[in-house]
C-alpha cells in the first residue's frame, strides 16, 4: 500500500526500420489507443505503481527494441513500456502499445534476450488480438467476488471489486499462448536476440511457478502471478525450443550476460517497504506508523492503495481516509460505496490506546444477506478504515481479532522494517550452491530459492569468476 500514485513512463520517439508483420493487427488504432491511454493509470496503480530506478529504463529500451517487430508502429515514441513496482512475478500488455513487466519477474531473468522473449511474447498477444472482448478482474484481493453486488435498497455495488488488488488479465488459452510465443520468438529474433532464450525463460518461469506452490503450502499470502494468466508447460517450453530452431539459427551455449546481470543489482525484491510490509500474518507501514495482524488462515494482499485480507468467515480492507473525524471518516467510506449508513448505530471503542469507531448495516451480496461494516481509527496524522464484509448477523464476526491488533508502530520498528534486494556476486574459488544459497534472506527452502533464482538445474555446480544472484536485507 503506498500513499502516491506514479504516473506512465516518458516516450522516445526514435524508430527502427524493417519491422516483421503482425499476426492480425497492423497498427494501433485511435480507438485502442484511448482505451489503452484510459486502462494504463489504472493498472499502473493496482501494480504498486511505476518503477522507476535505473533498471526501469533498460526494459523501456529492450521493450521498445522488440515491440516495433510487431508490425504495429515502426515508430519506438508508440509504445509504453512499464516496469511495475509489484512483487508478483508477472507480464503483460494492453491494447494501445502499452506493455508491462514486474520487477520481481525482472529479477528472475538472466540474460536480455529473456526478457525480449518475454516482451514479445506480451506483444504478440496484442497484435494477435487475444485480449478483444476480455475485461480485468480482481485476484484475492476483492472485497467481493467479481460481479457480486452488495445492495441496500440503492447500490452498494462494486466499488469494493477490485480496489487494492492485484488486476491481471483474463487466463489465455493454449492456442492463443502458441500464437504468442510464436510472434514473440519472430519478433525478438527480428530485433536481433537469441530466439533459443524464449524456451529458457518458460523453463525458469515453470520452475518459479512450482517453488512458488511449494512455499504456498506454508504461506498463505502467496499471490498468483504470471502462471495464473498464462499456462505453462514442458509442452510450451519444447515447442519454444522448435520454434527457435525453425528461425535458422544456431543453438549455442552464450556467454554469461554480465551487463544485464549488473544491471539488476540493487534492485528491490518482494515487497517494498515504502508501501508497507506482509511478514507472515502483520502488515507494517513505515510512513503510516501502523501495524495490525490479518486473523490465523486469512490471505493478505498488499496492494497500491489498500491491503486486503480474505479468508472463509468474510473480507476486509484497509484504507488511509481523509476525513476528520472518525463519524465523517465512515459516513464516507459508505457514501464512496453507495449505500446510506443510516440503519446502523455507531459504537465506540479502543484498541492499543487508539480509539475507534464502528457502524455495521445490513446488505445483500448475490441475494444472500452480509453484514457491512466500517471501522475508523484516529492515529495523530490521520484516520484509517477497515470494511469488512461477513455473513448477515455475524457483525465484525472473525475480524474481531484484526481489529483488536492495530496499533501504533513506534519509531523504532518503523526503522526496523526493511526489505530485500538483488546483489550480484562473483562465485569465489570456495564458493557452493549452497554456501551462496545459506547468504539468502529467508528462513526456508534457500537452497530452492538460490537455485531457480540463477536458472541452475539440479546439481549444477558454480565456476569462480562468474556472477550470481542473491537475495539479501536491504
């Protein structure tokens, strides 16, 4: 959750000539590029904003480089590639000439021939036009289920659905996921990559989608990424493979990407602490000063203007409020959803030395009845909310602990909280799998980690002089 929003990367207008014909599309038209120009904002904010340190211009350049392929525009200024300040690993595109890539997916990527393949790849579904007729929608992170409306006799309708969540596109089909990979594997290799580094980056991807499930198992705030838009499979990456090979060129062993590779240290990696920080079941906000703890076997997703916490017994979501007053402060929250709050009582309370109020009302969610609640707190610099939405007559039902659990975050463990970052090293004479592995900043599976971060398979072995990643404290 972070307190500003970022605006779009600037445009160079340069153009690079020759480009290879798009599938279907052959330019982008007015009307794509309104729509894009209206998405962008929006998705931008639900991805934690732009990033926008040094590395964000490398992508711009190689997105660029690769996107004029597509036969859409030979003109660079046409396109507007974004790096996403987001710690889902994921990639995407909009109508409009606007692509998007993650830093956490950035960072999983070793060569800049990966990340065109994966660029392109993005691109290709637009020129292919796999996104008409399809809308985004919400992860976890919605208050409601998409298309759930909660009613009071006017509409308290869906404002809640998607606000703080992570958006993503519509899962593509395995035909549409071929057609991709077969315009980005021509469109990298027109603009002069290895085209064998496509069927890298779906291995690397594949890897990553399986560490990810295994960790899930014991965390529960994993949030689905660039596997759960775009199916993935041995099957893919073999097909990458013959679509290399069908380009001509050889397959050879390249030499380790030293600049790409430098290029991502110092990078951010999970989350960022400048709009807070899920370790576990608590959220900490440095700059808000607050922390509180999501109830045992509930989800918890960060996203740029809210945190979200889902689990069976209801929903919640966390919002800064610019309101005065506690009264105001929920008064709002309802009026922003639509719904008049004038059949509930307001009641008073405090927790950890703050005060807070609370008013539920009763609602209707898909015909069935849900109690809505607002809860405003006053912290000395502001006032923040939670809505929470639970079963008719449960009232704030098992988000009873959650709100028990704010409290003010001292100076002191404002400072404490800290987040990760890529260091690149260079392998020592001594250096192991696993002495490297144990310099990762995580509690469990190190070794796997260190491992699918590199693109190692099972029982590589390092070569002093070259470099690797790392995950450490920032």
């Amino acid at each position: 959750m972070t307190i500003r929003l970022s605006a779009g990367l600037l445009l160079a207008t340069a153009t690079i000539a020759a480009p290879v014909a798009a599938q279907q599309t052959r330019s982008i038209s007015a009307s794509d590029r309104q729509q894009g120009a209206q998405a962008n904002p929006q998705l931008i904010a639900e991805y934690g904003g732009a990033y926008r340190r040094p590395q964000a211009a490398y992508v711009d350049r190689v997105g660029k480089r690769v996107a004029v392929q597509s036969g859409l525009s030979n003109a660079t200024g046409d396109f507007t590639i974004t790096t996403l300040n987001s710690p889902v690993e994921n990639a995407f595109a909009i109508p409009g000439g606007y692509v998007y890539v993650t830093r956490q997916l950035l960072a999983l990527m070793n060569s800049e021939a990966e990340l065109a393949s994966v660029l392109g790849h993005e691109v290709g579904h637009v020129a292919a036009r796999h996104a008409a007729g399809r809308n985004t929608r919400s992860t976890i992170g919605s208050i409601l289920a998409a298309g759930a409306g909660l009613v009071t006799g006017s509409s308290l309708a869906t404002q809640l659905v998607g606000s703080g969540a992570q958006l993503y596109t519509l899962k593509y089909g395995r035909d549409q996921e071929y057609q991709a990979d077969g315009l980005g594997v021509r469109y990298m290799t027109a603009a002069g990559y290895d085209p064998y580094a496509a069927a890298d980056m779906l291995s690397a991807l594949a890897a990553s989608s399986d560490l990810s499930a295994r960790v899930a198992g014991r965390n529960a705030n994993a949030v689905p990424g660039w596997a759960s838009t775009h199916p993935n499979s041995q099957e893919r990456v073999r097909r990458a493979a013959q679509l290399a090979a069908a380009t001509g060129k050889p397959e050879t062993t390249p030499a380790q990407d030293t600049a790409f590779l430098r290029m991502l240290d110092g990078m951010p990696y999970d989350e960022d602490p400048a709009q807070g920080m899920i370790d576990g079941q608590t959220f900490r906000h440095p700059a808000l000063r607050i922390r509180f703890t999501a109830p045992a076997g509930y989800r918890m997703a960060n996203g740029a203007d809210a945190v979200t916490i889902a689990g069976s017994g209801g929903q919640a979501q966390f919002q800064t409020s610019t309101a005065s007053s506690l009264d105001a402060a929920i008064a709002a929250r309802f009026q922003a959803l639509g719904a008049a709050a004038g059949n509930g009582e307001t009641q008073p309370g405090s927790a950890n030395g703050v005060s807070y109020a609370l008013r539920t009302i009763r609602a209707a969610a898909n015909g069935r009845a849900v109690d809505a609640t607002v809860v405003a707190y006053r912290f000395p610099s502001s006032v923040y909310t939670f809505t929470l939405v639970t079963p008719a007559g449960s009232g704030v039902g098992p988000f009873q602990p959650l709100l028990a659990s704010v409290a003010p975050l001292s100076a002191a463990d404002a400072a404490a909280v800290r987040g990760k970052v890529i260091r690149i090293v260079t392998v020592g004479p001594r250096d192991t799998v696993d002495t490297l592995a144990a310099r990762m900043a995580y509690p469990d599976y190190r070794r796997e980690r260190f491992v699918t971060l590199n693109g190692l398979g099972d029982g590589a072995t390092l070569t002093p002089g070259t470099l690797v990643k790392l995950v450490v404290a920032g």
